[in-house]
C-alpha cells in the first residue's frame, strides 16, 4: 500500500520528517527518500499516527487504493 500524493506533500517537511525519524529510527535521509518513492515504509502503523496526527487527514485521503480491513 502507498501513501496519496496529497499525504506525501503534507509530510514533506523538516517537522514531520524529525518526527518520522524518531518512530521509524532512520535519518532524516532516509525519510525523504521513502516520500521521494513512496515506500512502503510510510505506512507502518506507528507512521500512520503521526502522518494522522499532523495532517489531520482520514486514512482514506492518506492511503492510496482500497482500504482492506483487518478482520478479513
């Protein structure tokens, strides 16, 4: 699963991306190559909380295609 263009461009900032680093325990390096690509990455579940807490966005405007549910 990818992350929207509209999440990407929220997070592409020096904030976020301190942010990011600090719950994937990466370099600032790496997490703007992960948005530059969009890996996979960026949708673990601690990055997702902080993509949700700054953005404020819903995990359907975060999240590109269909949202498959856990119970399945």
């Amino acid at each position: 699963m990818k992350l929207s263009q509209k999440a990407l461009q929220a997070i592409n900032n020096p904030a976020t991306r301190r942010r990011l680093m600090d719950v994937l325990g990466c370099t600032e390096f790496t997490i703007s190559r992960y948005i530059q690509k969009n890996s996979d990455n960026l949708t673990k579940a601690a990055a997702l909380q902080v993509i949700r807490e700054i953005t404020g966005l819903a995990d359907s405007e975060i999240l590109e295609g269909p949202l498959k549910k856990l119970s399945q």
